[in-house]
C-alpha cells in the first residue's frame, strides 16, 4: 500500500522521545518506540518496504525537527548512524560554535522531500539494498567507516579490530542490543579490512 499521508505524523513524538532521551537514542529505539503508532498501520505489505517506510518517516521527521527546532528555539539535533541526541546550543554542547543545519546537504534534501516516501516501491529498495556497498566504496567512505567506529584517520587495525569487538559486544542483537547499529558498525569494519593493503 502506498502512504497517503500528507504530512509527518511522527514529530511529535519524536520530539518526546529525544526530550526523554538526552544522553541519544538509536533510530532502532525510535522505531520500537513507534512501532504501535497508527501512522505505521497502513504501510506497505512487503516487509523491506514497509521497513524503508517507516525509516523514511522517522528520518524525515529528525531532519525536519533538526530544522525547525535550531530556528525556533537555537536546540540542535545531532543525527548519527549509532544515536540520535538532542542539545543546547551552549558551550557545553558538542555540536556548539558550528553552523546552523546545512540546507544544501544532500542527505537531508533526500529525507526532507516528503514524496519520497510514496514514490518508493519495493523494486527501489531493493536496488538501495544492492548499491549499498557501492556507496560505501567511493572517495569518503573510509572517513564515514571512521567516524561510525569513532576512530581518527591512521587508526591501525588492532584499533580497527579491538574498537569492531567493543561496539559488537554491546550492540549485538543476541545480547539485547541494536540489530540495525550493529549492521552498521559491521559494514564499517568490513570496509576498514578491506581498505587496508597490509592485512
């Protein structure tokens, strides 16, 4: 079924999400947290579409909150593959001194445009399913691979391996933890082994 909404029932309750949750939450936390939302109700019967929907929704409702709560109110809201938190534009902030959101990155013009959402159809995701790795194997990958390990450029593969085995530890889906992060940290891992020559 495609989507006949017009506009974003999530926000907000994720806006009360991300107050409850100062310290992050997972975008996997978020859509266990919606998942009895009637918005959800009615999405498509294929399973990987109706998981891309809901993602979709969620997304866009971050990158909507992203914007409108730093011109309304001067809150920032850090958006990352592992969590989601919500700040103060404050000294102690992490994210403080920096610009307001970029209206011009391409990730965020991708999830702000609501149409998406309809215009997407199982055969869609499908081929995101596939390129995926295509996209992690361009110029900035191994920076992206860093930045979801937490890691600096020149990291070696003892650091590599042993920061893998941390994040795995705690995220694993075995283990209570978040399947979707997990993935993630393991795409990330995968193509840190696979950039390095000397492995």
């Amino acid at each position: 079924m495609t989507p006949e909404l017009t506009s974003n029932p999530l926000i907000p309750e994720l806006m009360a999400l991300l107050r409850h949750h100062p310290e992050g939450i997972s975008e996997f936390s978020l859509m266990k947290a919606l998942e009895a939302h009637p918005a959800f109700a009615d999405l498509a019967d294929d399973y990987q579409l109706c998981l891309f929907q809901k993602h979709f929704m969620i997304m866009h409702g971050l990158y909507t909150l992203q914007i409108r709560l730093w011109h309304e109110e001067r809150l920032r809201v850090e958006i990352s593959p592992l969590s989601v938190r919500l700040y103060e534009d404050d000294v102690s902030a992490p994210v403080a001194g920096t610009a307001p959101p970029d209206t011009e990155d391409p990730l965020r013009s991708y999830y702000l445009d609501w149409q998406q959402l309809g215009a997407t159809s199982a055969e869609d995701v499908q081929r995101l399913l596939q390129g995926f790795f295509e996209h992690w194997n361009n110029p900035g990958a191994r920076s992206r691979a860093l930045a979801t390990l937490a890691l600096e450029e020149g990291a070696s593969q003892a650091e590599i391996r042993s920061r893998y085995r941390q994040l795995a530890a705690r995220l694993h889906p075995d283990k209570g933890g978040d399947s979707e992060a997990f993935i993630e940290v393991r795409r990330a891992y995968e193509l840190l082994r696979g950039t390095d020559v000397n492995r």
